[in-house]
C-alpha cells in the first residue's frame, strides 16, 4: 500500500544479491522461482553435484515466501485422517510422515547453513475460535496422538494464560514447530545455495518454456537455457511464462498488520512463550511476536487491494497500520 513498508523487508537481518541473467546456459536443473521452495531445492541439488541455474524474476523471497506469516509447521489444513482417506493409506501416511519431520528439517537446515532468521523453536497454538472450533481440536489431537505426534490440548484457562487472550475456547499446542521471520529464511537458502554452487539469478524473466526431447528450452531475459530437468516453484505468482497452457490458479490473499515495539510489562502477558498461533475459524486469523516485541497480526484479504482500507481499520489491525505486508498463495 502507498505510505506502507513492508515489516519483514524493514526488518530482515539476512541480506542477498544477484546478478541477472545476461548470458544463455547449459544445465542439469532449471528452477523458475525464488522463494522456499525454489531456494532450498537449487541448495540440495548442488550439494548433490548437480549444475543448477534458479531464475526469479523480482528479488529472492519477494512473492508469497517472503511474506507469510512465518509459522513453521507439521501437517496440512486437513486433518491427518481425511487425507489419508483422499489419497489411500500408503500415500498419505507417507505425506503425513513427511510432514510430521517438515519442522525438524527446517530447524536443520536454519543451523547447517546458519541462517540468521530469528527462529523460535517454541511451538504453535492452533486457536478454538469457538466451541465447535475446540471439537474440531480435540479430534485433531486424537488423530495425530495415534500417529505418534507430540500434541497437547489444552483448555480455556491454560490457552488464556499462553496468549494473554480470554477469548478462545482452547488449543492444540505442537512443540515440534514454531516461527521464523520468513524473508530472512527465504534468503538464507538462497545464500547457501549460491555457496553450494548453484547460479541463481534476480530479475531474471522466464518467458517461454518448451519440452524438446530429453531437455526443457527456456527464454530467460531473451537468453536461451538448455534444461536436462525443471522445477517450476512459482506458486501463485506464475506471471505470463509461455508454457503451451496456462495453469488454473485460486489465489488467495493474506495481510498482517504489525503494531509498534511492545513495552516488557505486555510481552510478559501476550505470548510470553513466544509462540505462534492461527485460529480455527473458517477465515481465518493469525497473530504472533517477533524479536522486536511487535504483535503481529494477519487475516484474509489484501491490504494491495481496494479493500486494505477496510482491513486495516477492522478489529486488532486498527492498531497496527505502520508496518505490514500481502502475499497471496495458490489453493
């Protein structure tokens, strides 16, 4: 929005920088996009040996990536139970599995690569927004207590006591996840990839993508990149790339809205545990803090947009229209 910054660009601690393309290239791996994805996959595949070219077309971490909220998480919207109903037993209990270990990989990675991106290894609270909100909790923690998960539930006067709210009808606490400042993260995997060997490039354009034969032909800034594979990460920002057709996408938007620095006497009664938390409502809220002591609040909708007014002066947010940002995500 005009007159707004964007908190986690103020706020990064990790910086990155890199060149574009300006040449064409031969490759093993050819990845269109430079957020989390994008990122970690060119730092895992030149650590492995392979030659890799990454292409954002804006800066590392600018899309959905760089954000987010920054909640580090194991599972899926869905419950554990319906996924594996959706996809049958193997494949889902294998995603689930997957999933469940998604925290411990990204704290690994956070420490391998030391990756200065305020990680808090604190847990999340999933909010009972209502007492039908706190059934659907309670049925979640049965379902990941028999797959072995570390849940708790816990009760209205313990949730209150870990937000410094009375308003939520209870939770379900994960100690496996916790929160990030994700832009940060964004260019850390981008930095060690770089370091691994991997070239990645800003501001670098695909504009058309072919299969031909055993290799993929890309257009990058008017350069020609020959591919052996392709990884395209772009999530809901796939913005005019030439493919032959175009993905159907339902992007949605997301704002937070930060408040000001937060004197001690309130940090040490909102979230004095430091972790983060999202609700169970149909659209839903987050809010968490960060190293900063700033209350960190999200909801549905774009701040871009011409309904950010309406947002901003909306509940919480009222008090918090210094600082924010909009990603958007592809369901």
């Amino acid at each position: 929005m005009p007159g707004k910054r964007n908190l986690w660009r103020a706020s990064a601690s990790t910086r990155v920088q890199a060149a574009a393309l300006d040449r064409g290239l031969d490759v093993d791996l050819a990845i269109i996009g430079g957020g989390f994805t994008g990122n970690a996959a060119a730092l895992e595949a030149a650590r492995r040996g392979a030659s890799v070219a990454l292409f954002e077309g804006e800066t590392f971490g600018r899309g959905g990536s760089g954000r987010n909220v920054g909640l580090v998480n194991a599972g899926l919207w869905l419950p554990p139970d319906d996924v594996i109903a959706a996809m049958g037993a193997g494949a889902g209990k294998r995603l689930m599995s997957l999933l469940a270990d998604a925290p411990r990989r990204v704290w690994s990675l956070i420490e391998r690569e030391s990756i200065d991106c305020e990680a808090t290894r604190t847990g999340t609270l999933h909010l009972a927004h209502a007492p039908s909100g706190l059934a659907d909790l309670a049925e979640r923690h049965r379902q990941g207590r028999a797959m072995g998960w570390p849940l708790e539930l816990l009760d209205a006067a313990e949730t209150a006591r870990r937000t410094g709210s009375t308003a939520f009808h209870g939770a379900l606490f994960d100690p496996r996840a916790g929160t990030i400042q994700p832009l940060s993260y964004a260019r850390g995997l981008a930095r060690g990839a770089m370091a691994a060997g991997a070239q990645l490039y800003e501001r670098s354009r695909v504009g058309m993508v072919r299969r031909d034969g055993a290799s993929w032909q890309l257009t990058v800034n008017g350069h020609p990149v020959r591919a052996r594979a392709l990884l395209l990460a772009t999530n809901a920002y796939f913005d005019g790339i030439d493919m032959g057709f175009r993905p159907e996408i339902v992007a949605v938007s997301y704002f937070q809205a930060a408040t000001a620095p937060i004197p001690q006497a309130l940090r040490d009664t909102i979230l004095p545990g430091q972790e983060g938390c999202w609700d169970t409502a149909m659209v839903m809220s987050s809010f968490r803090m960060d190293a900063a002591g700033r209350v960190i609040i999200g909801g549905i909708g774009n701040l871009e947009g011409p309904g950010g007014a309406v947002h901003l002066s909306c509940g919480a947010a009222q008090a918090a229209p210094d600082l924010s940002a909009t990603g958007r995500s592809a369901v």
